[in-house]
C-alpha cells in the first residue's frame, strides 16, 4: 500500500487568516513541588543559571551551569555582576527542534509553549514563511518558535501539494530542474524538498497523484546541491525511499510502513550520510494508534490541552488500507536505521490529522525510544542532530555562542523520555517564555441574549457583528455566493437568503455566510452558557454545514445538517461541535459543499439557547 500524507483538508481557510496569530488558551499552572515555582528568569536576559544537570544537545553535564548574556550563552567568566538565579537540581535541554511540520496560523506560537523553540517546516503558504522568516535573527524576547522552510516543494502538475487550493509552479521534465531549485533559492527557501512517488510511472497507477519521474528526482537533488542547497525527500513506499536514495538525496522526510526496509536501503543511507526524520507520530495516525487520545487522558499535558488541540489528536486518521502490521513496521524500519548508524532526527508532521504543533513532538520522542533509541538519543535526534543537519545557525546545542534557547525541566529525561513533559521554564533567546500552563485565557464578552436575528428589517444581527459572504475564491476557487434581505422568510417575516454555486477549481470547496462578531481574531463572544443553536432555514435539498470560528483556531469546526424545500427549525448542541471553545467565539457560519453544486437556502430566527 502507499499513501501520501496531506495536509489537512481545511488549510482551505487559512488564507483568511494566514496572518492572524491568536492568544492560545491557557490552563492553571501544575502544582509545584517546591520553591522552583516562584523563581523566574531575569527580565534583562543575562544571569547566570547555577545548580543544574545541563544536556548539551551531545553531553549531559551534571553539577553544571549555564551562563547567557544578551540572548546567547557564555562563559561564565565573561559575566560580571550577573543575576545568579538557583536552578534547584532541575535538568537543563536545548530548546527542541521539530524537523517536520507545515506551519501557519498560530503554530510557532503553539510549538514554543511546549518547548519547540525551532520548526522545519516542509511545505507551506509562502506569505506565513516569508513573514516570519526575518524574526529569527532576532534575540529579543518572543513568544514565537524560529521557522526554517522547504518554501513551495519540488512537485508535478496533479503532484502531491498541488491539491490544497494556493497555487504553486510546478515541473514537467529534467531540463528545468535548476532553474526550478534556483526560483525555490531565491524566494528565500532554506532548503529543497521534493515529492516522489516511484509507482506514479507504472502503467495501472490507480493512486490518486502524479510524481516526477526518477530522471527529475535526480537532477533536482543534483540542481540544489550544486547549488549549495540540502535535498530532502518525501517518500511514502520502499521502492521510492531506493530510488531517493541512489539519486543521492541528503534526507527522507518520513520512514515508511507496510514493507520492512532492505539492507540495500539501509547501506545506500549510511554510505551517503542520509538522514531520515520517520515522523512516526503521523504513521500512528494513519494506522489509528491512538496517540493523540492518550496524550489527552494520560500525560502530564492532560488538564491543559486547549479544546482545538484535543480535537486535533484526538481523531487519527485512521485509514482502512493500511495492513495491521503497518505501524509495527514503521518502528522497525526506524530501529534498524538507527542501529546502523543512520541519523534520526524528530519530526512530526503536524498538524496532520491527529497530531498538533509542539505537543506531538514530545511523544515522538516516546515514539523514538519505542524504536531502540535511548532516551539521550532521542533528545539528540530532536537538538543536536537537527542543527548539524540543517543550516539553521546555533540552534539546538548549549555550547558557548549558541542562541539561549532552551527548557528547564523538574524530572530527569534520562530516567523517563516522558519528562520531557515536565516543564518549569521555556526559555527563548535568553528570556523566560510563556509555558502551556502559565499563558493568557481567552474570554470573549458575554452576550446579555441569545437572539442573533430574526431578519425583521435588515441583516441586522442583535448579537452584534456583520454577516458576510465566505467562498473558496479566497483559496483561488471558484465557488460563488450572494446574500440578501427577503421580505418573506419561514414565519412571513424578513430573513436571509443565501443564493451561490459550488465549484471545481478548489478541492475543498465552500460557499455561504459568516456571521462575524469581531474585526479581529483576538474579539469574539463567550457563548459557553448556551447549550445549542436554533433556527429556521429552508432551500436546497442536501448537506451543509454549521461552522464555528474561534480565537484559538485558523480554521473552523463544523458540524453537518440537512436543508429541504420546506421551512424547518434545526437545532444543533454545541455540545456534537467538537474543537471549539465557547468562551471565545468569533463566528459562525452556514455553508454549501460539493454535495450541492447549485443552491439556495434562508435563514430566519437564529438563536442561542
């Protein structure tokens, strides 16, 4: 079997908020065990950090220190005057580097508060990554994990990447691969991931991309180290990980299930140095593992996970074409590469179905030591290796002149690779950084009625906000709508009508309305003492849905519910909509998929109760 790991399906909205970065929800700080609790990090970034055991990304260092001034660690002869602050016997790591995720919206934000100070990202919306990319030569305070990028990846016309609706180049042939690498270089992309699937070739490929053939894989990977640039691959079978492999890639972005690897592959990877991030934690998703739903009822993350972080692992993807042997493999796979002597790195592919940014990191490091590493070496594969690896700067090590990125923690990873999770402090270029369990909750106003609108006069919403027109056109579809006031709605009154098609140049289309209640993504409503959503509505036979923008989300919830000719009221708890937080609502809409390609419906009598 062979799969291809998408992106999830609703990137289709993040270009309405590509540029929004939300306040995530926090929980209740973890009791302490001591006085540890009530010691901080000095505001002026240059202290002196004694009474530690200190892990340097190769090394662990016991009765140790560390010394940071103006963002970077230092001798600790070189400070003067410095704060000396008492570790207390915690146990000192580098920040942690995902070395494979896709990151938008509120992702670097997220990764930081669960100790990912650095993020690989392997494919994502250019305007995101070209709009972070200056902030990590910073070495002030943030609240935001460094972002590194693939940029646009090296795919086919119909080619894995091309289906999420932003438009990307593609290339056809071998001729073009070093202009194509070379526009890639100087959009700013950090390194050149490419796309492969040998079977796409094969006569009777029934899989639902095209691929490059094996002559572009070759002069792509040729083309970027010619032009000083490191080549990594996605691959998906073991037939296309050889065929990465003899093309002389740096890397392979995943391991693979289904088939153990050869002694071929494995002796073509370590004679050419390769390296391989098994994202291992997205193959237990597809194989529905479980993962996520254990992180969410056994791990110290339990009681602080924000509602759209539990949907998100909670549901694995799952797939019934996956044998039951798949995952069992995939850690097998990922164990004899390690014995022999191939670089792992951690990487989580988030946030695929079933796992989220920061978080999944630290259970792909159980996952990691679940394949032979030892928990050092799992800590490495997540520091060290990913800075000797990629071009990323002095990241991921503690040694002197390295950037003051890294995590405190209260219990010893060498005993448990799950005390990672035990975390005191999050620091980011020196500066103490806001932890999951200590960040800002967000609240919306609560409202003094239910009532949205009853469409009397107008458009008018009594719960305050604007209603507004939302299709794919924003993700370069081609789906259509209009609303207007009718006089004549489900009682004889006024109500919402909604009329628009739905197209075929976005994969995942929408049409219909929004119900706005801020301008911005921080405002909303704390609807969390209603129990449902009540209205009228008539039109179109057929399947829409009801969906729910909150300030911790880039994209919507929804939930289905079914439209005919006649006047009906639909109640929906809100209870069935899963991944949101009540207490900060900043929209809801209703809107038409490909099960109704033309439509019509009116709204009236839209309330809370």
């Amino acid at each position: 079997m062979r799969f291809s790991i998408i992106i999830i399906a609703s990137l289709a909205l993040i270009g309405l908020f590509i540029s929004i970065l939300p306040t995530p929800e926090v929980a209740p700080k973890p009791e302490a065990t001591g006085d540890e609790s009530r010691l901080t990090i000095p505001d002026n970034g240059n202290y002196h950090l004694t009474n530690v055991t200190v892990f340097d990304g190769q090394q662990w260092h016991e009765h140790a220190s560390l010394a940071v001034q103006n963002g970077r660690i230092v001798s600790p002869a070189s400070l003067s005057d410095a704060t000396i602050v008492d570790g207390q016997g915690g146990f000192v790591i580098p920040g942690l580097i995902d070395a494979h995720t896709h990151s938008w919206g509120k992702a670097l934000r997220q990764s930081l508060q669960f100790g990912v100070t650095t993020t690989l990202d392997m494919f994502s919306d250019s305007r995101f990554f070209l709009a972070k990319k200056a902030q990590r030569s910073g070495l002030t305070a943030t609240e935001e994990a460094d972002l590194f990028s693939s940029g646009i990846l090296v795919t086919s016309v119909g080619g894995h990447g091309t289906e999420y609706g932003i438009s990307i180049p593609t290339i056809g042939s071998s001729d073009q691969a070093h202009d194509f690498v070379a526009a890639r270089l100087a959009e700013g992309s950090d390194y050149i991931k490419i796309v492969y699937d040998a079977a796409a070739s094969q006569a009777g490929h029934k899989g639902r991309f095209t691929s490059i053939d094996y002559d572009t894989l070759a002069a792509v990977v040729r083309a970027a180290h010619a032009q000083e640039a490191l080549a990594v691959v996605h691959v998906m079978d073991l037939t296309s990980a050889e065929h990465a492999a003899r093309a002389g890639a740096d890397g392979l972005v995943h391991t693979f299930g289904g088939t153990p690897v050869s002694d071929e592959l494995i002796a073509l990877m370590k004679s050419q140095d390769m390296f391989v991030i098994p994202t291992l934690s997205i193959l237990a998703s597809l194989a529905g593992e479980g993962r996520g739903q254990a992180l969410i009822e056994d791990s110290v993350f339990s009681t602080h996970l924000a509602a759209d972080v539990k949907h998100t692992i909670a549901n694995d993807i799952a797939s019934d074409r996956v044998a039951e042997d798949y995952f069992a493999i995939a850690i097998e796979n990922t164990r004899r590469m390690h014995v022999a002597g191939i670089a792992v790195l951690a990487g989580t592919d988030a946030p695929n179905q079933g796992t989220a940014h920061g978080v999944s990191l630290h259970d792909e490091l159980a996952l990691l030591v679940d394949s032979g590493l030892s928990p050092t070496d799992a800590l490495t594969a997540a520091t060290y290796l990913p800075y000797a690896t990629f071009a990323i700067g002095e990241r991921g090590h503690l040694r002197h002149g390295a950037r003051a990125d890294f995590i405190v923690l209260n219990n010893d990873p060498r005993e448990d690779i799950k005390h990672t999770q035990h975390i005191r402090w999050i620091v980011k270029n020196g500066y103490q950084a806001t932890a999951y369990f200590a960040s800002q909750k967000v609240t919306g106003e609560t409202p003094s009625s239910g009532l949205v609108s009853r469409f009397t006069h107008d458009l008018t919403s009594q719960l305050g906000g604007q209603f507004v027109v939302s299709t794919d056109q924003m993700m370069q579809g081609n789906s259509t709508a209009e609303i207007t006031h009718i006089s004549q709605g489900c009682d004889n009154s006024g109500a919402l009508a909604v009329t628009g098609t739905i197209g075929k140049q976005f994969p995942y289309p929408w049409s219909g309305v929004f119900l706005m209640f801020s301008e911005s993504m921080d405002g909303g409503y704390n609807l969390s003492n209603f129990k449902r959503i009540v209205f009228d509505v008539a039109g179109t036979d057929g399947e829409f849905r009801f969906m729910v923008l909150t300030s911790q989300t880039g994209r919507p919830s929804d939930v289905s519910f079914v439209i005919t000719g006649q006047c009906r009221q639909v109640a929906i708890n809100l209870s069935d909509i899963g991944g949101v937080d009540w207490a900060s609502v900043t929209g809801i809409g209703w809107a038409a998929g490909k099960a109704t390609p033309d439509f019509n419906f009116t709204l009236d009598n839209i309330y809370f109760e």
